[in-house]
C-alpha cells in the first residue's frame, strides 16, 4: 500500500511537471509561420552574453564614463518617453524570462493584400516567475484603464486576455514624440491611422503578446497539447532545425517561398511600366536573379570557449539552382588552409568557386535581367585593351586564368594603434593556372577607368602592381591596393 502511494505521488508530480513544461517554439507555433526568431533558454543566452569579449569590453572600468554618460542619455531620451507613453515600467519585467524569449511572423491568411496582414506574435517564458508575471499584467491593464487607454477584456481558449484598441496613427504619435520629425518634415498631412488590436495575456508561465487572436489561440492549442499541424512538422524547417538548430541558444528561420510567390505575382498581375522603359518588371529580375528557387532562410550562433560562430543557410534545391546561387555554389575540392598560410592567423576562410563558371553565370543572370545589361558587359570586355593590341582579349587573358581557389586570411596587428587594429595585415589570394597572365589582364582592365597609371616595382623578381590614390582617400584609412602573382595565386592587399 505505501508503495502504491509512493508511484501515485511520483506519476502525480511527473504529469503536473510535464504540464507546466512549455513546448519548444517550433511545437508551440503553427505550421503557416513565416519568420521565427528565438532564444530556446534566455537565462542561458544572458550567461553567454555576459561572458563574450563584447560585454567584457563594455564592462570594462575603462568605458565606465562612456558607459554611465551613454546610458543616462538612451534613459532619458528613449526608455522614459516610451515608458510614459505605454504606461509600462521596463524594469519591472527585467529578469521575468527564464525559458524561451520568441517572436514570430504567421501568414494567417495573408497573399499579399492590405485587408488581410500577417499576424505576430510574442511568446516569453517566465518559468518560477509565473507570480511577478501576473501582477504586472494586473498593474498593466490598471494603468492602461487610468490613462483613459481604450481596452477590453475577452476570453481566447477561456483565457483572459486584455486587448488594447490602438491605432497606426497613435503609434506614429508615439514614436514621433520619443524621435520628433525635423522641421522640413514638420508641415507634412498624416496618414489616416488604422485600426490595431494588441492582444496581452498570460497561460502559465507563458506570455502572449500578438495582434490575432487566431494564431493566439492556435499557439494555445499546441500549448495544451492538441493534435493541430505546428512548424515542426514543416518539413523544410524539421531539416534547418536537425542540421543546425539543437542546443543553439539563438536562432532564425524564414520561410521565403510565400514572399517570393507573392511579391512575384503582384509583379506580374502590376499593369505599371516603370519609369525607365530599359528596366525590366520585377518578377523578370526575381526569376534572373534565381530568387524564385530560394526555400527557406536560417542561420544559428553558437558560442564556445574558442570563440563565437555562426551558421548560415539558404535552402535552394539544387536542381532549382539558378541565377546567383548557381554563380555561387562551391566545387566539392579541398578546402582545408594551405601549408603556406601561417599558423599566427586571426582570421582564414577559403572558397573553392569555379571563377570561370562564376563568369559564365553573371553574364547570363545579367542577359536574364536585361540582354542591355548583358550587352554593356560585353562591350567593356571587348573594347578593354583595343587601343594598343587590336587583337586583345581580356575576357580570354582574364576569365581564361582565373582558377577554382579563393583565399583570405588575415594577421595580428603589427601595433595596437587605432589604425592597425580598423585595419590589420590581410592577404585575399585568387587561384590561377597563369597568375602572370591574370595580373596583366587586371592591369589592362583597370588602366582604363583609372585616373593614373598604376605604379610598377620589382620585387624578388616578381612584379608588383598598386593603384593610384584617390584624391577624396581619407588619411589613415589604409594603403592602396596593390597586386602581384606568385605561387599560382593572385595576392591583393593594402599592405
């Protein structure tokens, strides 16, 4: 009997536990959102933040006067207008998230017409602050009603929510009070307000904030564990996330296709001519550009004791690869650093990109967009050069060496001056069967939009090529470029 009693009081605490767990966002948000943006563990994160070289910069005794005279100015201007104005104390929420800090973007209906927009959404975990939560909503809804605010109250899935009837115009009003218009703006009519609804509400632990009560009552369902269709069950976002998005304490996706689809066809149905009759319609420079073949944007950041990273990914099906993404996909090659980068490196990367098929693609995307855009190319090509070899081909001498390598890397300032560290040693190398031949090329290319002639020396039998100077160049901001090749890559920079 007592180990009945036992194994009912752990079952009980478990399911009690289980239900005041709040989904992952991507279980929480519906299956037609188009933007997400979130932090799984905002605790979490505040840690990572507060331990990277940015808030250690900050917190430096060294910044203590920029700091204090910074943040007493971004108070007074900024955060004491808005919390007048919204009714709303900003550090009577400071510490409440504890789980997931998200914000989303749902199509909700939308194509792309004014009667219908998108719906967003708010979502904050407050974890064990559940309590504090409620008694600033409570505080909140009071103000709200005292400053003469127009609010009501109603249920969305029998939860109380207070919605604040508000206004574009009204929201205007408020930033203009916080950031005025300049006075050549100051005589300028209004645009007529529109009709906004801001729906605030607490469901345990969790915060909602939106402008639909449709996609709130959605995020409620899966809240509650209904079977409804949610993000993760969108197949191109279950991959994004399995590749990149675990354990990661910030993360961003978007589903492009919808805006592609949308912003295309009103391009289409548009009667408009533009302006310029050599300018094509926008869904022409969509479908050129390879646009058209994009899925999905994410990207995720991670930090680790070695340093932050990122990671960015565009979801375009290979077959779907056209335009810029077909110019920019790498060849599967070697990517490791070469033996002759040095080991005291700050910053490396290297890109294994066919350059002549890179070429070969810009100047079809160009002859998509525009055959004039294309033709223009063309003749710079074919005229670079004319006026001292009449035979000269630079689209031959320059595409014909370029190779499939391109490099960068860069070193430790030399000295801890302002200018060194703005703009340290770097070296960008360009990978080349004949580095002569693509230097001369450049030169040839180069000579003629130039002002000057470029300076020549030779160096350890090599030549080295540099630009002219700028007359507007700003003092200080670095040397000219110079070029030379060796080794079987071109090397620019400007040290």
């Amino acid at each position: 009997m007592k180990h009945s009693l036992v194994l009912t009081a752990i079952i009980l605490t478990l399911a009690v536990k289980a239900k005041s767990e709040i989904p992952a966002p991507e279980q929480l948000l519906p299956n037609d959102t188009l933007v997400l943006i979130t932090a799984p563990d905002a605790a979490k994160y505040r840690a990572i933040v507060k331990e990277s070289p940015q808030s250690q910069l900050w917190n430096d005794p060294a910044m203590k006067a920029f700091k204090d005279k910074f943040v007493t100015k971004f108070k007074s201007d900024l955060v004491a207008p808005l919390e007048k104005e919204l009714g709303v104390k900003f550090s009577d929420y400071e510490g409440l998230a504890q789980g997931q800090v998200t914000f989303a973007v749902v199509q909700n209906g939308w194509e792309g017409k004014t009667n219908a927009l998108p719906g967003w959404i708010l979502l904050i975990d407050t974890k064990d602050k559940s309590g504090a939560l409620k008694t600033n909503l409570a505080n909140l809804k009071k103000k709200w009603v005292e400053a003469g605010k127009q609010i009501k109250t109603e249920k969305i899935r029998e939860i109380d929510f207070a919605t604040l009837i508000t206004s574009t115009g009204d929201i205007s009003d408020i930033a203009e009070k916080i950031f005025p218009r300049n006075k050549a703006n100051a005589d300028e009519p209004k645009a007529a307000g529109q009709k906004l609804e801001i729906f605030v509400g607490q469901s345990g632990s969790l915060l909602l904030v939106g402008n639909s009560a449709k996609v709130i009552e959605k995020v409620l369902a899966h809240q509650a564990g209904a079977i409804a269709p949610s993000l993760m069950e969108v197949a191109p976002y279950e991959a994004n996330h399995n590749a990149m998005f675990r354990d990661a304490p910030v993360y961003f996706w978007v589903n492009v296709k919808p805006f592609v689809e949308i912003f295309t066809r009103q391009s289409a149905d548009s009667e408009k001519t533009p302006a310029n009759p050599l300018m094509p319609k926008p869904d022409k420079i969509i479908s050129a550009l390879g646009l058209s073949g994009l899925k999905t944007l994410a990207l995720s950041y991670r930090s680790a004791t070695e340093g932050a990273s990122m990671q960015l990914s565009l979801g375009v099906p290979e077959a779907n690869r056209t335009g810029i993404f077909k110019i920019l996909t790498a060849e599967k090659l070697e990517s490791a650093p070469p033996s002759f980068v040095p080991i005291d490196v700050t910053k490396f990367w290297r890109w294994r990109l066919s350059l002549p098929k890179a070429w070969a693609g810009l100047e079809n995307m160009l002859t998509g967009i525009s055959p004039s855009f294309g033709g223009v190319l063309q003749l710079v090509m074919d005229s670079a050069g004319k006026d001292k070899d009449p035979n000269y081909d630079l689209k031959k001498e320059l595409v014909g060496n370029f190779g499939d390598d391109v490099i960068s890397y860069q070193r430790k300032p030399t000295n801890p001056s302002l200018a060194e560290v703005s703009a340290p040693p770097s070296l960008f190398l360009i990978g080349s069967p004949n580095a002569e031949k693509l230097a001369s090329a450049i030169k040839t290319g180069m000579s003629a939009l130039l002002p000057a002639p470029m300076e020549e020396r030779d160096f350890l039998g090599r030549k080295i090529y540099k630009l002219p100077s700028a007359p507007s160049a700003a003092k200080g901001a670095g040397g000219n470029l110079s070029f030379a090749p060796g080794g079987g890559y071109l090397a620019l920079s400007t040290d």
